[in-house]
C-alpha cells in the first residue's frame, strides 16, 4: 500500500516533505493525479540561470527557488521504496569461534545465519527486482532519498509497484508458516550440531516473524523551504537584541541552503535530460552496431526500439524537442510494413534514422537551453 499522508512542516532549513493527501489508496492517488494534470493556463516566467555566486546575488534566491519547486511538482512525484528484511542471523562472538581472549576491535567477526540462505536470497531477489523497476522508470532526486517519477509513468509505477508488494508480502506468508520447519532443519542438520545449543535462544519466536519484513511505498512532494518566522524565534530568544541578531544569523543560512538547493534543481534537471538520452544512446548503438556487423536485425530489435522510444516519451518532462522530433522519424519507421531482415535499402535507411537519433541524443551541449526552458514554463 502507498502511504500517503502529511507531514507536518518543520522550521527547519531543509526542504519540507509533503505528502500528497488522498485517502491512502493507490486508486484514489492516482484519480487525484490525473484531476491535477488538467490543462492549466501558462505563464512565461523570468527564468534566472545562475552559474555563479554573482549570478546568484543578483536575483530573488527565494522565489527563483520556489517557481523551480512549483513546476517540478506540477510534472511529477517523489517516490520512495521502504523494504524491510530480517537478515535471519546473528553477531559471532569469541565462544562461537572457540577463541580464549577478546578479539581486537579492529577486527569484525561477523554473522552466524539462523536459517539457510536461500531463504533470505528469496526476499533479497524480489527487493532488487522492485528497486530496479524504480530505477528504470525514475529519475535520482539530489535532494531527498527518492526518486523523481513524472506524472506520465507514475501511474503504471504505482501499479507494479503494488504487483511487487503482495508479490512479497506472499513471500513472508509463506516464510512464517515454514518458519519452524526452517529452523528445525539448522537445528537437526548434523554439520550444526556442536552450535546447535548457541542457536537456540536466538530464534525469535515465530509470532515476531511477519513484522521483521515490511514493503511500503512513500508519494510525496517538497514544499519550498520557509523563513524564520518571528513567533518561532520568541520561543527560544527573550533577549531583543539577542533575538534580532539570531534572526539575522538564521536567515543569511536559510538564504545559502535556498542558493544550495536552486543549484541542486538546476542540475538535476540537468543530469535528467543527460540521463534520458543516454538510454537512446545505448539502444541505438546496439542496432547501428548490428547494422555495420550485417546482423540479422529481428523483430525483438524492431520491439526494443518501439519500447525505448514509449519509454522516452514518458519520462520526457522536460520536454526534449530536439530528441523527440528525431525519434518521431524513427517510429513512423519502424512502425511501417517495412522488412528490415532482407530489404537492404529499408536496413540503411534504419541505420540512417538511428544514427541522426544518435547524433542528436549524444550532443549535450543544449541541455542547459533544455533545462532554461523548461524552468520559464511556469503554470499558474
């Protein structure tokens, strides 16, 4: 189940996490996403693209700031993935390994496992199948622990992240009611059996099992992080002159964490547009490569392609034009009746459209204009 709730904001200088407020469900989120996605006047808004200190002194860091969080969160969520497993295992110490005197505390001994390790290997594959969905479909967020899903892909991420939740959730159920028979067989193995009495008392009972194991998912936003303001400073500061020379020294540091994190937003933009073309780069490069091999180009190349070009589209939200009107020629391509396994004049024109895709995603000297763009389209 995605949580979805809200956190009260803090009069700290960090951005505030803010989730997104529905009923709890999955369904209800995803309805409300869609009711926010509905057309909205556009504004073209002073887009200030500071590089440097003096760039920076010379606008609004405030509101530059919160016009950069407005429209990020108007094109897309923080997800955050919380999977929890019981390493079923416990701390070696000296008596485990025979030893006669306290060993150094520059040496770490280690675990001893509870039960056999294809029973944890089970929750650890299924924790790195879902981390690397998230992956795939989401761009690193720099200033949280999360991951920026745009609103065109966050429903389908939702959804499967749900198919991965009882997936594991299954995994659990299955693992308490086996949960005896597994400790049994460590207990009864015969290569244990000079450990077996160490064993015993670590097994938590199998009541406590199913909380040791957790899979949630967090949605949720950042709101612009808020000046001091004066009621929470007479809180902690009696003295006038002290509370004035306090507020003076609090709000110059809010003022860098605000100038910190306009250049934390300024390059995830950009590292996300790099990000996204660089999976075009690799695609193309394989087929093109092919090509040049005179490999047999299959329907699962042509599949990949279509993929990878859906895939782009809908992470695209930053509206990558040049990008997009180079795979529009690609996909009116490979979505003919052409034969790319024996027409050797439709096989180059193939190469010829992959590599004027891959000429233009490889060129990241526009990813700055990409990322000005976008941050001057400011919906109000």
């Amino acid at each position: 189940m995605a949580i979805i709730t809200k956190i009260p904001a803090k009069p700290v200088t960090k951005p505030t996490i803010v989730e997104s407020q529905t009923d709890g469900t999955i369904e209800s989120f995803i309805a409300t996403m869609e009711q926010e996605d509905a057309p909205k006047a556009v504004r073209v808004a002073p887009a200030p693209t500071p590089s440097n200190k003096s760039n920076l002194d010379s606008i609004n860091v405030t509101e530059a700031l919160k016009e950069r969080y407005t429209k990020l969160f108007q094109d897309g969520y923080l997800v955050n993935l919380h999977i929890s497993v019981w390493g079923m295992c416990a701390n070696l110490d000296e008596n485990d390994l025979k030893l006669d005197k306290k060993v150094s505390k520059l040496i770490k001994l280690g675990k001893k496992m509870l039960i056999e390790p294809e029973h944890l290997n089970e929750f650890k594959n299924m924790e790195s199948k879902a981390r690397r969905y998230v992956y795939r479909n989401s761009f690193d967020f720099p200033i949280s622990d999360a991951h920026f899903v745009p609103k065109k892909r966050l429903s389908e991420v939702l959804t499967k992240l749900e198919e991965f939740r009882v997936e594991f959730n299954a995994l659990v159920t299955k693992f308490v009611e086996n949960y005896d028979t597994y400790k049994d067989a460590i207990l009864a193995n015969e290569d244990y059996v000079d450990i077996v009495e160490v064993l015993k008392p670590l097994y938590p009972p199998v009541g406590a099992i199913e909380k040791k194991f957790g899979f949630d998912v967090s949605v949720f936003e950042l709101a612009m992080p808020q000046a001091f303001e004066e009621t929470s400073l007479k809180q902690v500061i009696i003295d006038e002159e002290a509370k004035a020379e306090v507020k003076v020294s609090l709000n110059e540091q809010l003022k860098a964490q605000h100038e910190n994190s306009l250049k934390l937003l300024e390059r995830f933009t950009e590292d996300a547009s790099m990000a996204l073309r660089g999976k075009l780069v690799t695609m193309c490069t394989a087929i093109i490569d092919k090509i040049k091999n005179k490999e047999l180009i299959s329907k699962a190349n042509i599949n990949t392609i279509q993929e990878e070009i859906t895939n782009f589209r809908a992470l695209n939200f930053l509206s990558d034009s040049a990008v997009e009107k180079e795979i529009a020629k690609l996909e009116t391509l490979v979505n003919g009746n052409n034969n790319f396994k024996t027409d050797q004049e439709t096989i180059d024109t193939l190469s010829s459209t992959l590599s004027d895709v891959l000429k233009t995603a490889e060129n990241l000297t526009d990813v700055a204009d990409i990322r000005g763009k976008y941050f001057r389209k400011i919906k109000v």
